[in-house]
C-alpha cells in the first residue's frame, strides 16, 4: 500500500425519494494510486452535492475516517432531481459519485394500465394497474 493520493466512493449514493436516508449511506475511502485503502489514515471528508440549488445533509459533515473510511450517516438530499455528490478531504483531489435520482413528494395517483371492458359480477380480463406519481 502507498501513500494517499486520492479519495474514491466505496458505496456510491441511490435513487431515493426528497428528505429519505440513502439506503446503503455514502462511504469515501481515502485511497493510494492502486485504488487501496489507506488504512492508516484519519483525513475528514466533506460531502457536497453538485446541481441546481439542492443541499445534502449528513449527521456528521465533515466525517472522519476510521481505518482510511468515512462512513456517513443519516445523509439525504432536499430537493428533487438528478444529482451527484463530491467528496473533498485535505490535501487530496476530490472524487465524484455516480449520478442519482431524487424523486419528489408523491402527488397524484393515476392508471398506468386501464381495465378492459367486463360483464358485471365477473373479474376484468385485464386488470387496473395504479402508480403513486410525483
């Protein structure tokens, strides 16, 4: 193992709906040029949110690494959209994740498939199919 170089997203953010806990949290690991962990390091990480006005929060922002990772908790994203989030630590070029959806609050419910025409009393040969939409 060599020394930091470099930060990298070891579980990338997930589509989630506006002010829900992603599910698994970020973890940025501060990382040699091979990709390792650096598992003697205790940088903090900030994580930031690029794109349109939206905000991340965290329990703890910046996090301190513990054996070279920060493990965040409790993060979520304010606004809907599609986003990615930026890791910076000190010292160290920052790293970007994967991009994400944020879906708003539901608003409406609406047919995605109609029911077919039926005789009364007897079940619809194609049934409804109902969404929850934002």
């Amino acid at each position: 193992m060599g020394p930091a170089t470099k930060l990298g997203f070891t579980i990338q953010p997930s589509n989630i709906a506006i002010n829900t806990n992603f599910a698994p949290q970020p973890k940025v690991a501060i990382q040699d040029a091979g990709g390792n962990t650096v598992t003697g390091s205790s940088t903090s990480v900030t994580l930031s949110i690029t794109g349109g006005g939206a905000g991340v929060t965290c329990g703890t922002n910046p996090r301190s690494t513990i054996s070279g990772v920060a493990n965040f908790i409790n993060c979520k994203v304010n606004s809907a959209g599609t986003y990615t989030l930026t890791a910076t630590a000190s010292g160290l070029p920052t790293a970007i994740s994967g991009s994400f959806v944020i879906s708003g609050p539901a608003t409406k419910l609406a047919f995605t498939r109609n029911p077919s025409s039926s005789t009364g009393g007897l079940a619809f040969g194609s049934q409804p199919v109902i969404a929850v939409q934002d």
